[in-house]
C-alpha cells in the first residue's frame, strides 16, 4: 500500500486512469485499506491532488462496498422468510 499515493494521482491522468484503477481496486480488498486510505486523505502535508483523489475513491469504495453488504443482506433475508414460510 505504499504505492496508494502514486495510484491515486496516476488515476486522475486520463493515459494511466484505467490501470491506476484496477490496481485501486485489486489493494482494496486488502485488510487495513480503508483505514490506510482515509489516513492519507487526512494527512495535511500530503498532496493536494493525491488527497482529493483519495476523497473520491473513499467516496466510491465506500458506496460499492455498501451496496455489496445490502445485496447480500437482502438475499440472505429473503432466503430467511422462504425458510420460515415453508
């Protein structure tokens, strides 16, 4: 994760956007990211445009993920109901 900074200002270059995002996502998935991440976006001496980046990726992770969990949570209650219905 200590490519995170270069990652996010590659994502904002639309040359590198595409890679820069698939390996933002593939480190995602990594224990400690969102913490790490958001650590980054609140560092003060960091780069301005790195910070913003990770704002916006914060912002997004946090929304796909979200709705990942709610998917699962409604399939998994209604698997639930059909059970108690039967």
């Amino acid at each position: 994760m200590a490519d995170l900074p270069s990652l996010l200002l590659q994502s904002l270059d639309p040359n590198a956007r595409k890679q820069a995002e698939q390996n933002l996502y593939t480190i995602s998935t990594q224990p400690g990211f969102l913490l790490h991440l958001l650590r980054l976006v609140l560092e003060p001496s960091q780069n301005r445009a790195v910070r913003l980046a990770g704002s916006v990726y914060l912002k997004n992770i946090t929304k796909l993920r979200w709705e990942e969990v709610s998917g699962l949570l409604f399939a998994i209650s209604a698997v639930w109901i059909n059970q108690v219905n039967l």
